[in-house]
C-alpha cells in the first residue's frame, strides 16, 4: 500500500471519521452504563475512552489488512526487556515533565493568562480532551479495568505509530519514516483538545515519548520494550495528576 495512503487514511480516521462517530456511540454506550452514581458527564467521558479504544483498535486491523505487514515482527518480552521497558517510561516521563514546565514558563512569558497562574492552574486543563476521559475513569471504574484498558489503548498506539507507520515510510529513508511517524502521532494527541493551551502537556509528552521510541525502533525492532514503556509512561502521568488533585 502507498505510503500517501496510509497517510491519508490515518488522518482521515484521527481527524474526521472518529471524531464524527464517537459521539453517536458513546451516547448508545451511556445508556447502557447504569452503575454508579457519577454524573452524566462522568459517565460519558468513560464512554468516550471505551469507543476510542476500540475504534483505534479497529482502525489498527484495518491498516494492518491493508498493508498485509507484520508489525511485531522481532518482539520478544522476557523479564529483561520488561525491566528495560519499565524505566525508559519512567525516565520520559521525568524528561517530559522538565520540558513540560519549560514550555509553560514559555508560554506564560509570551502569551500570559490571568486564569493560569500556577502549575496546578494548568493541571486543570487536562481534564479537557482525551486526557479527561481518563481521569473520568479513575473516578468510577476499578483501577484493575483502568490499567487493562490504558494497556489495550496504548499498546494499539503503540504498534501502529512505531511499528507498522514507521516500517510502511521506510521506503523513504529512515529520518524521514521517523519524523512523518511523530508528525502523525502528535497530530492524534492534538485534534481532540479542545484548545492550544490544553493541548501543551499532551503534545510535549507525546513529542517526547514519539521522538526517542521512534528512535529506539530504528536500532532495535523489539516493539514489546516500547509498549512496557508507553503504559508505564502513561500511567505515571496519571498517577501524578492523582498526587496533585490529592
């Protein structure tokens, strides 16, 4: 299948097609939902991360029929790899959140907010776009189905922006598969943000976690050390915002 194809239908999907659909099925999904006594919008927002995982999920056997590729070719996950996948997601996440508080100085220095006056002021944003569906879930389902469902979420993110994306550019050179593999990733972080400045922590994590994974694929093919580091990663940031709302 042509690279500009993969191209297109990859943003098709992010941009368009699940933005347009997640709606009518996470409203079919709430009326199911009759546990809790969160509200509406708490329920929704799980709704949201459940059809979001399943439509990329969906997506990812899409493109992997269409480009008839095998992208976990190579993996391999003993309790090395494990531990090696562990501490090169925490090791980003510290690096993320260091570029995370430079680019927030930046930010309040060129286009200052009078509502965004600490760092805790901007964890609020967070809970706007994706990041929110998240947080939502915490708040209503047991942590177990959490990390199961973080794991399916990322570990399908994962395999399809470093393995198959990278290896369908290749034709093109490695700098090039590397860079238009991120310029896709960071695409999907930023179109369901609901503004730019809630989309900053978002994209410079997903800059960070994008840049090196892609770069560690190109020398080592073993794609299960980078999904051990995309949940530990996440859930750490999840963890953090639960530190600082606690």
């Amino acid at each position: 299948m042509h690279a500009l194809a993969i191209i297109a239908l990859t943003i098709g999907f992010y941009a368009w097609l699940a933005q347009k659909t997640a709606p009518l099925f996470s409203r079919i999904i709430l009326r199911l939902m009759t546990f809790g006594r969160q509200s509406v919008y708490a329920r929704l927002q799980v709704a949201r991360l459940l059809v979001a995982t399943v439509q990329q999920m969906l997506f990812f056997l899409l493109l992997l029929w269409l480009t008839q590729m095998n992208p976990l070719h190579g993996m391999a996950l003993d309790a090395r790899n494990l531990l090696v996948g562990i501490f090169l997601g925490l090791g980003l996440m510290g690096t993320a959140s260091l570029l995370c508080q430079v680019a927030v100085g930046i930010t309040d220095l060129v286009t200052p907010s009078p509502e965004l006056r600490t760092m805790a002021d901007w964890q609020v944003l967070l809970r706007g776009g994706w990041m929110g569906q998240f947080y939502q879930a915490l708040e209503i389902l047991p942590y177990w189905l959490i990390i199961l469902l973080t794991s399916a979420y990322v570990s399908v993110e994962e395999v399809l922006f470093r393995s198959l994306l990278i290896e369908s550019f290749l034709l093109y050179g490695q700098f090039p598969a590397w860079a238009l593999s991120l310029a896709l990733f960071l695409l999907a972080q930023w179109i369901p943000m609901p503004n730019w400045r809630s989309s900053l922590f978002p994209l410079v994590g997903a800059g960070t976690l994008g840049a090196i994974h892609g770069f560690l694929y190109l020398r080592d093919t073993n794609i299960a050390v980078l999904v051990v580091s995309h949940i530990a990663f996440f859930m750490l940031a999840v963890r953090r915002r639960e530190c600082l709302e606690g």
